[in-house]
C-alpha cells in the first residue's frame, strides 16, 4: 500500500511538473515570437520613439518657451521691499577731532516699507527684435525637426532596405547550397563508378562548403542589421523582430526632369535653415543699432516710512510718500562703442551670406549626383537582367555537359558562381535603385511622411 501511494504521488508530480513546463514552454515561445515590421510601420515608429526626434521636440518647446521669455520684457517689473533698523545717537564733533561732542538724539527704530514699479515705454525697438529674433529660432527649430525626421526615415528606409537585401541574398545562396548538396550526391555517385576522381568530390565539397560559410556570415550579418534596427527604433532589447519580405518595395518609381527636383531642393530644411539664420543676423543689426538711441520707462513707487526722516531732528510720525513719473537715459558711451558691435554683426551677416551661397551649392550637387546615378541604376536593368539569363542559359549549358563528362568540375563551379553573382545583382540592382531614389527625395526635401 505505501509503495502505491508513493507511485501516485510521483505520477501526480510528474504530470505537473510537465504541464507546468510546457506552460512555461509556450509562454517563452510566445516572448520569443519574431513579430514582422513592414517599412510603415517602422517609419511610424521611429518617429515615436527616436531619441534624435523626440530631442528636437524638445528644442521645439524650448524655442516657444524663450518666445514667452523675451515677451515678458514688455512687461513692468514690480517690486515690494521692506527693512527694519536700529540706528545710534547722532554725535558731532564742533571743536575739532573728537573735541567738544554734542549729542542728538535721534528716533532709534526704523521701518520702511514701500512698492515700486517700471515699465519701458521706447527701447530703441530692441524688445522687438528680440522677440522677433525669438520667433525666428523658434522657425529654425521646427525646420531643424522636420529634418530630423526625414533624416531619420531616411535612416529607416536605408538599413530596411538594407536588411532586405541581405535577406534576398540569404534565399538565394540556401537555394544554391540545395543546389550544390545534390551535386556533390552526384559527383559521389560518379565516382563510385569510377566516372570521376576523388579530387572532383573534394572540389564539389570545397563548393559546399564555401556556400555554408557564406550563408552563416550574411545570417550574422543580418542579425546585427535588426539589432541596430531595433536601435534605431528604440525597441526594447528582449523584442525580437523581422522585416516583411512580402511588400513590394523593390518597385521602381519614374524619374521626373531635374529642374523639378531642382526648384523643390532649394527650398529644402538646409536651404531654410540658412536662410533663417541670415534673417536672424539682420535682425540683431537692428538689435544692436537700437543701442544709438535713449531708453525712455515709466515709473512709480510708494513708500510707508517710520520716523519722519524728511526733517531732522526726525519726527516720530509714521508717513506715506509716494511718485510717478517718467525717465530717460541714453548712454553716451554707446556712440563710439557701438560702431565695433555693428560692424562685428554686418561682417557676420557677409559671412552667413556666403555660407548659404556654399550651402546652395552642395545641395545643387548632391542633387545632381542623385538625380544621375538613379537614372543609371534605372539603365542597369536591362544589363542584368540580360546578364542573369545569360548566366542562367551558361548554367544550363555547362551543367549538361558535366554530366557527360565533357568539362571539368572547375568549369561547372565557376558557372555556379556566375549564376549566383547574376541573380544577387539583379535583386541588389533593384533595392539600390529605390535608395537611391529616397535619397534623391531626401535632398529635394520631397521625402513622403509614409512609403
């Protein structure tokens, strides 16, 4: 009897203890479950959750908090103060150094509290322009932000497309290793019938060989692709993730003339971005030159005083007092130090002039590089594809003739690499060209929000 309880209860404890690891089982299987990203989606996310991005969100904010900032010097500043003192007995000395003192006596306790107030009337406009050169770096950052994200979906589109390709290349050579397992079962086969040497099984070994490391390094490869991804992306570390292959993304878009390309780049972020700073430099010229001339504010106080001070000896009588009115001041000194100031900021001007000029002049060739090569990677279609038939047909040929023993196996391997080369360079010719014309839109500043 005890040793049937004791089976049950290790049958009970094995059942469970099964049940409970399969639990676990599927629950790490589904944690582990590779969750496929389309190009959208990715694009989506990165401008989520992109800490490049979500920085030059906050540089956004920032520039509409300094907007406020500046707004508030046209504000009047007002001030409440208050003080409390004990002072001695006035002494003075009639009859010389410390000779013939005479004491008065004077209120010992002192209380003063009292409010005051300006508020600038005429500045020589230079509250306006800062506030305007505010507004103008607050236009700077929201054209630095949407830069930003179309730098970073064109960081998302490139490794996409990128991890794509590796994938493509990854298909075509398990393809090619099914390819060289079964010849390597036929070179075998011949020799056994004495068709063949041994070194013709080596070298179809050697083949195969070659292609599995080719397969581990491009899966490497791609693993350190999507982690970099997930980087990008800023997806968590224990994510696991896969592009999706289905999408036809490798479609080629037409090709418009450059003039059009042309008159949209040079309105694009970098071509603004200079173009605010240049209007930012002619403002603080007029900033500065607003030194050249008087600053007018009105004021007032009022003030509850404890002893009377306004007579003396004081009389003990608390008493109020109060003023408004207006003041000006205009710094003298301003008309021969200045003329440094403005002549420092018109030579800034000349130079951010000429900066723009430069930056014109990259964005025009960049452009033009784009435009180019994008219509020469479309030109390249027909030679690949006219090379992958050929290579296919050089396969064909020289397969047949291998297995009638009338070329060496040196010839079928090089037709074997000829063929993979062909179709890698099909598929790579065709992502190449998509990336090459995301950048052309990059450049032009007409990348789309969504692929």
């Amino acid at each position: 009897m005890f040793f049937k309880k004791q089976i049950f209860t290790l049958q009970y404890f094995f059942k469970k203890t099964c049940f409970t690891l399969f639990l676990l089982g599927f629950t790490i299987l589904q944690a582990q479950e590779l969750k496929s990203i389309s190009l959208n989606e990715a694009i989506k996310i990165a401008k989520e959750n992109n800490r490049n991005i979500l920085k030059s969100q906050l540089e956004v904010k920032l520039s509409e908090e300094n907007i406020k900032e500046n707004k508030n010097l046209r504000l009047p500043e007002i001030e409440l103060s208050g003080a409390y003192s004990r002072i001695t007995n006035l002494t003075e000395f009639k009859g010389g150094f410390l000779k013939e003192k005479e004491v008065t006596h004077t209120i010992p306790e002192i209380y003063d509290v009292g409010t005051s107030f300006k508020m600038p009337i005429y500045a020589g406009n230079k509250i306006n322009n800062a506030i305007k050169i505010a507004n103008q770096e607050n236009q700077i950052a929201q054209i630095k932000k949407e830069k930003t994200e179309n730098d970073i979906e064109l960081e998302v589109i490139g490794t996409y497309l990128g991890i794509y390709k590796m994938m493509q290349l990854q298909k075509i050579i398990e393809e090619n290793i099914k390819e060289e397992q079964n010849r390597l079962k036929e070179v075998q086969s011949m020799q056994k019938h004495g068709i063949v040497t041994k070194n013709e099984v080596l070298r179809a070994e050697l083949q195969l060989s070659n292609r599995e490391l080719d397969a581990l390094s491009n899966s490497k490869n791609i693993k350190i692709a999507i982690h970099d991804f997930k980087t990008l992306l800023q997806l968590p570390e224990p994510d696991e993730i896969t592009i999706d292959t289905t999408a036809n993304i490798d479609e080629t878009p037409g090709l418009d003339p450059y003039e059009m390309y042309l008159n949209n780049a040079l309105q694009n972020e970098e071509m603004r971005i200079s173009s605010q700073e240049l209007a930012i430099k002619k403002t603080e010229l007029n900033l500065v030159k607003g030194n050249n001339y008087p600053s007018i504010q009105f004021f007032g106080n009022y003030n509850f005083k404890y002893p009377n001070y306004m007579f003396f000896p004081p009389d003990p009588y608390l008493y109020t007092l109060g003023q408004v009115g207006v003041e000006a001041s205009f710094d003298l000194s301003g008309l021969y130090k200045n003329k440094t100031k403005v002549q420092k900021v018109t030579t800034q001007i000349q130079w951010q002039e000429m900066q723009s000029g430069i930056i014109k002049d990259k964005v025009q060739d960049e452009l033009y590089k784009n435009h180019t090569q994008y219509q020469e990677i479309i030109e390249k279609f027909k030679v690949v594809d006219k090379a992958l038939e050929l290579a296919d047909e050089n396969y064909r040929i020289v397969k047949l003739k291998y297995l009638n023993q009338l070329v060496l196996i040196t010839e079928m391997v090089d037709a074997d690499n000829a063929l993979l080369q062909a179709k890698y360079n099909k598929i790579s010719t065709r992502i190449d060209a998509v990336m090459k014309y995301y950048e052309l839109l990059h450049t032009a500043g007409m990348l789309p929000n969504g692929i």
